[in-house]
C-alpha cells in the first residue's frame, strides 16, 4: 500500500490517479493568442461514484514547468478540500509536452506515468470542445487539438516471444459479466466501472491468453504496457499501448479479420468500445493473473 493510499484510508478520502492535458485550446483570446488550458479528471474507479474534474486557463507567455507546478499545487488543494487524496499516479499522454508535464508532476512529488488509458480524460475533452468551447467568444471551428485518438503510425512490433503464452482465443463476455469484474480474483490489471445504461446481454469482445507456468510473469509485463485498445489491421490483431506503441498479437485470415473488425466496430456502436485482455494458466480456471478492460473511444459518436 502507498503512503498516500494509507493516509486516505485513515482520513476516509476519496482515492483515484489523474489523468492530465495541458495544450492549447480552439479559442483565440482577446489579446490575439491562443487559449492554453490545463484540464484534470480523476480516473473512474470502484472506490467512489464521482469524479473529480478540475480546469484553469494558462496564460500563452507562461506555459512552463513553473505554471504547471503551481497550477498542479492549487488542483490538489481544491480537490483536499472536496474530500480527495493526494493521487498516486498522473497518466498523460501529450508527447509534445512530454518534458514539461513530467517535470511538473515529478515536482509534486506523484509518479508521472505516459499512458493512453485516460479514458474519462478524453470524455472530458469532448465534452468541452462539443459543448463548452463553440459557446465561447473567439471559439475557431474545426481547429482542435490532436488527441490520442489520432492514428499512431508506427508500425507493429511482434510480441516479444516470452509473454505469447501457450495459447490464445479470441473471446466474447457480457456487459453483464464485465460489471461484476471486480468480484474476481485478479492479480495485476486495471478495471473500472461499466456504464449502467449498457444492455446486460450486449457483447464484449477481447483476447484471452494461456500459459500454464509463466501466467504471472506474463500478467506482469502486460501491466507495466499500459494498453489501450485492441484493433484490426489489414489482417492482423494490434494491441496500442503506452504512449504509441503497437504490438502485433497475431495474424488472422481474411475471414476472421473481417469478423472480428466488425465485432470492433459494433461494440463501439452498442457497448461504449469495451474491449478486454485476460491472462490465465488454463480456461478452465477461474483465477485471472490478469485482467484489463480496455476502450476504443475512436470511432464513438
């Protein structure tokens, strides 16, 4: 247990990580400058219903570590105030602003940690720039910035040949089944709450890997990944992960590619793009060494 979960334990605080953006925004201010804005979500998890949001517009002269810092000190007393503990990760993921926005973390002394599951982050922004922004004076249409939902060009390393498993499938659960994920036994993974409104008999499409002697050690190296979503390339399973890393899972043949894209593309549709990753000695156990739940939050209207 970390010191800052200890502390929220015996104050009774809410506990989540942050997830972060700090960038410039569709909104030319009076002075002829473009709107720079630091924008804070915690991240949704089983510990408490809400979710702390948290925003401040930066000066264009002043985006530097110094701001942010200063900015980061005032976002944790206000969310002190509201009953929140000091966060022990900070997830972000603008490579551009990289060297800025980890200094600035590491100044406060919380792990800054370059990630693409910021899932309640992206809904944050899109939320602004869909319904907040194009209310705003100097608001410019069409010209928003780049989010983690752009393409990652880079092309799909192989997964290294020690964490392929002995087996895998490509599997379906229920929206039923992925809310009650947090009863299971799971040794490493991240898993959230799911949408309440979501049909219970609606599909969730994911991949299962098996390995009967190095399931934890495979659980371990999915963990210290930090994956994103799973997608279909031409006719291969792609797995981005961290910052903009693609791992080739395997290849598919034409047909199953082809089934597979449009479970994909349905489930963005239907079940908020829920996918997930499961580790497991064998199928027959109950027992995960690991457990994801993943979104692909590209293509959602």
């Amino acid at each position: 247990m970390t010191l800052n979960k200890k502390i929220a334990l015996e104050q009774n605080l809410k506990t989540s990580d942050w997830e972060l953006d700090f960038y410039s925004r569709p909104i030319i201010e009076k002075n002829g400058k473009k709107r720079w804005e630091l924008i804070i979500s915690s991240s949704k998890n089983f510990k408490t219903d809400e979710i702390f949001l948290w925003n401040k517009i930066c000066p264009a002269n002043e985006v530097n570590s110094i701001w942010l810092t200063k900015s980061l000190n005032e976002a944790l007393n206000d969310a002190e105030k509201k009953g929140w503990a000091k966060p022990s990760k900070i997830r972000f993921w603008r490579a551009s602003m990289k060297s800025i926005i980890k200094k600035s973390i590491e100044n406060i002394g919380i792990e800054a940690l370059v990630s693409r599951r910021t899932y309640e982050l992206f809904d944050r922004i899109k939320f602004l720039e869909q319904e907040v922004y194009p209310l705003e004076n100097g608001y410019v249409r069409g010209v928003l910035a780049p989010t983690f939902t752009s393409k990652i060009d880079n092309d799909a390393k192989p997964l290294p040949e020690a964490v392929r498993g002995d087996a895998l499938t490509i599997s379906e659960i229920s929206i039923e089944e992925l809310k009650c994920a947090q009863k299971w036994p799971i040794e490493f993974g991240d898993i959230f709450p799911i949408q309440e409104s979501l049909k219970n008999e609606n599909l969730v499409p994911g991949l299962r890997l098996f390995s009967k002697d190095r399931s934890l050690a495979l659980a371990a190296w999915f963990s210290s990944l930090e994956p994103v979503k799973l997608q279909i390339e031409k006719n291969q399973l792609i797995l981005e992960a961290s910052e903009d890393n693609k791992w080739l899972v395997t290849d598919l043949s034409e047909k199953d590619a082809k089934t597979l894209n449009d479970k994909f593309t349905q489930t963005k549709n239907n079940s908020y793009g829920y996918q997930f990753i499961s580790i497991q000695s064998t199928p027959f156990i109950e027992e995960f060494a690991g457990f994801w739940i993943l979104r692909d939050i590209e293509l959602i209207s």
